[in-house]
C-alpha cells in the first residue's frame, strides 16, 4: 500500500498491518534493549492479542484499556485491539490515580493489557474491574469484520478545563492522522522516526506510530525521554527524523550531549509540536546543532497534526504552526462564518483525520 498527497489511505488498520507484514521489513526497534520487531512478527503478535480478545467474547468496538509504557508489549496491545475490531483506549500514565479511575470506567473496557511496570497504578485505579489479559493469544480465531469507518480508538484529552473527555477515531481517521505527518514531512520507506513521546498521546501515537505504518518506514522507540542518552539512542537507532515537544527542545539545547557528525549528516528534520516553540529557543537549537526544528499543531480531536511548516528549503515561517496538509483549516467567528485574515476567532478543521461524531 502506498500513499498519495491528495488521497487519504484507504482501509483499515488491519489492512495496512497486513500490507507491511507481507512487504516484509522492519517495523519497530528499541535502543534501550536492542530488541526489535520485523512488520511480520509484529502483525503475529497483534493478531494473537486479537485472537485473545475474540475467545474472551469481547464484542466489535468495544473498549480494551491499555496501561503501559512505551514498549513492545504497548504497541503489540495497540494494534492488537485495533486488529480485532476493538477500540484500543490508551490510558494516559501521568492523568493521576482519580483521572485514570475515571478513564477506566468511563470507556467501558472490560478487558486489558497491563505492562508489569504499571501492575500497581493499574490496581489503584481499577474501579471499573477490568480484566488483565496477556499478549499471547490461540491462533485461527475468527476475527470480527472491519471497515474504515469502525472505531479503532478512544483516548482521552488532558482534562485541563473539567473531566477528561474521550475522543474517538476510527481505522479512517487513524490512519489519515499518519498520513497528515507523512505528506507533510515527505515520509517514506527509507525514514526511521524516533519516538521519545508517550503514546497515549495523541501526538506520539499518530505522528510517529501511524506516520510510520502508512509511509512504510519504521520506528526507533524508547520508553521516556533522557536528555543524557537522547542524541546516542537516536544515533544508534539510525533515525533520519524525531518528533518532541518544545519542552525536549529546551532540555536539549542547554545539555551537555552534542550528537555525531553522522548524526546530524542523517537527520531529515525534528519536529516540534503540542504547545508553541519560542522563536528564540529554535533559533538557538538550529544553531547549535544544525538540525532544522518543523514547527507543527496538532489535535486529539483530529488524530494530531493539522498545520505544519514546510520542510526546508520550503518557506517556514518561524513562531507559526505553518498550513494545512491533508485537511482544511479556517478561522471563524462565534457565529460560524469566516472571519478576515489578520482578526482573532476559532480554529474550524474538515478532512478525514477528524474525529468521528
């Protein structure tokens, strides 16, 4: 399956797993551990979870929460519920005890995966009395039917203005958040991406997850970011591009680690987003490290991004989200209709990233 800049992906999750696991390649590797998975050994696992999930009686687009790092056993847990026909509901591990009681319940979920490092969080929290199931599952088991517009996620914002409000995406819309990231930034086979970002975000699980299953490239992925260890962990990785948040690049920009002239002769571009980057803090990254910073937004609402800078040499605009790429934005006032350019009003997003009503 290929990807084209004026039509969103067709299909499903399952479908496009699929593809990748026949293609043949890499998927995924961890530089913590060494460890990686081949599009072929991670569609298995995926399946077998799915396979778990249907002999359980867990019923089409029905909720299975995931508590867990970033990890093989997150990403396996993910596609997995998305494989079998089931709303895969990445539970957010920073929310808090109260707010992750609450996702629990809220979705619905009556079964799980719980990695060992989130078993305790998990039982503080487990009001709802969902069950743990393990990644293994019986092969040959039926799975449900799919088509693009079942549900494929439920993840919940941040709850900065009240309760935390889940958001749902189907296998559509999932994959055009991948495809938004991979248009814009001209992703393709030979790019390897470095995720440093949770994914039961938004922004780590479409941007670097999907970008990579819908371009056909693959992911370096560690468990959180190290400031210490990033700029090694990504040269060892061989990632062309990386995705962080302007915090990161703070972090970065005052530590003491330089990244290798091979590195820097590698990387693509990074990429910036989930809150705005200081003009004078990507300028300064820019020149110490030669690496240009692509300004972006993104949406839990619209499977992450909507606006991005061009790629260089393409005209970016520094201290501006950028435009849009694979949906439409536009500023509207209260009552709907189209405001000026250069006046205040609301962000207004239509495309096939967007969430399902």
């Amino acid at each position: 399956m290929r990807i084209t800049p004026d039509r969103p992906p067709a299909g499903t999750v399952r479908e496009w797993l699929d593809a990748r696991a026949e293609a043949g390649g890499t998927a995924m590797i961890f530089p913590e551990t060494g460890a990686g998975l081949s599009w072929a050994e991670l569609r298995a696992r995926a399946r077998g979870f799915a396979a778990g999930l249907t002999r359980q009686g867990a019923a089409k687009g029905e909720s299975v929460a995931i508590v867990a790092p970033n990890g093989a056993g997150a990403v396996t847990a993910f596609y997995g519920a998305a494989y079998g026909g089931f709303r895969a509901t990445m539970i957010n591990l920073a929310a808090g005890r109260e707010a992750i009681a609450y996702a629990l319940d809220h979705s619905g979920a009556r079964f799980g995966y719980v990695d060992p490092e989130c078993a305790e969080l998990f039982e503080a929290a487990n009001d709802a009395s969902i069950t743990p199931l393990p990644l293994e599952g019986e092969p040959g088991v039926p799975l449900h039917d799919l088509a693009p517009k079942d549900h494929a996620l439920l993840m919940y914002t941040s709850g900065t203005t009240g309760r935390p409000k889940g958001v749902v995406h189907s296998h559509g819309s999932l994959l055009a958040g991948g495809w938004t990231t991979a248009v814009a930034h001209g992703l393709g086979p030979g790019d390897r991406g470095f995720c440093v970002l949770p994914i039961y975000h938004i922004n780590g699980l479409c941007v670097t997850v999907m970008g990579s299953l819908v371009s056909g490239g693959s992911l370096a992925m560690v468990a959180r970011f190290s400031a210490s260890r990033f700029w090694d962990q990504l040269d060892d990785s061989g990632a062309t591009w990386f995705s962080v948040v302007p915090t990161i690049i703070s972090h970065l920009l005052h530590g003491a680690a330089d990244p290798s002239g091979a590195c820097i002769a590698r990387l693509r571009f990074g990429r910036s987003a989930s809150s705005a980057l200081a003009v004078e803090t990507q300028a300064a990254f820019e020149n110490r490290f030669g690496v240009p910073i692509v300004e972006t937004m993104g949406l839990t609402e619209t499977a992450a991004q909507i606006l991005s800078n061009p790629l260089p040499p393409g005209p970016r605009k520094i201290g501006s989200p950028g435009i849009a790429f694979g949906c439409e934005v536009a500023i509207h006032g209260s009552d709907g209709t189209p405001m000026a350019a250069g006046t205040e009003g609301e962000i207004v997003v239509r495309g096939p990233n967007v969430l399902l009503e």
